[in-house]
C-alpha cells in the first residue's frame, strides 16, 4: 500500500503550494487510508499500531506548539498527525529534518528575491497568497510545510528505507 500513501500525498503538495492550505477531508481521506491499511495488516513502511498512533500524536503534538504560537497553520499541523500514522514516530525524525532543510531554502530565497527582485514570477509563487484570519486581518502564509513534508515524506518512503 505504499502507493496509496504516495497518492495521498500527490494532492496534499498541490493544495499547499497552490492555495497554501490543506482541506481537512484530505487530511481525514489520508488518516482514514492509514487506519485501514494498519487493520488490514498492509501498512507500507512497516509500523505496527502502538508506532502509527505514537507517530500520529507526535506528529500533531510537537506541531501543534507551533501553531499555538502563529508560525504555523492548522493544516500543517492536521497533516503531521495523519503522515505520522503512516511513517510511525520513527519516520517523523528524518523527514521533520528533510521538510525544514526545504523550508529554510524556501525562506532564504524568498527573502533574496524581497530584496533583490530578479524573478519576479519566482518572488510571487514563493510567496503564496494573503489569506483573511478571523480578525479580519490579512495575513500571509509564505511557507508550504505540508508540501514540504509530503515531498520529503515522499522520498523516504520510496528511497529512504532502501538503505
């Protein structure tokens, strides 16, 4: 089943760079996929179901601090916790540290392109779009951490656990 878990992931990538969410049924329709692979003994990476359920609290656990303090969306927190029933606690690790290696490229260039505008085009789809937050403030999410953990995700799963 490691090709649902990688089909899962395809859309979560495209919504967050795209609309810099992530729906919630996707989240559910990923969590749900994990649970039954994990009742039907086809998880694909391998964790049994005291590892995916450690995973999933860990994943929106430590997430969730961020959150609390405004550096990031429910979304990414929502995904952390059903990716964590698929990898387990122990697949968070590796693909936290891949995901923030990609995000602090994806700050610095955005922060080069600010100041010194070459790409324009480049600027703006780094930059995502305002989104209106419950005061009615305009706020922007410039950082697709869900898509970046998918993509890392991803990538352990197909050549991560090879070794």
């Amino acid at each position: 089943m490691a090709g649902v878990e990688l089909i899962w992931l395809l859309p979560v990538i495209v919504y967050d760079f795209y609309q810099r969410r992530v729906p919630n049924w996707l989240v559910l329709a990923g969590g749900a996929l994990a649970l039954t692979a994990l009742s039907l003994g086809q998880q694909p990476v391998g964790v049994g179901w005291t590892d995916a359920l450690a995973g999933a609290a860990l994943g929106f656990g430590f997430l969730l601090l961020f959150y609390a303090v405004g550096l990031m969306g429910a979304g990414d927190v929502k995904f952390a916790g059903a990716l964590g029933l698929w990898v387990g606690w122990q697949g968070l690790l590796p693909i936290w540290l891949g995901a923030s290696l990609l995000t602090g490229m994806h700050g610095v260039l955005w922060l080069a392109l600010q100041r010194w505008p070459w790409f324009p085009r480049v600027a703006l789809a780094l930059s995502g779009r305002p989104k209106e937050s419950e005061d009615g403030k305009s706020r922007k999410r410039v950082i697709p951490y869900a898509a970046y953990l998918a993509i890392t995700a991803g990538i352990w799963i197909v050549w991560g656990r090879q070794s």
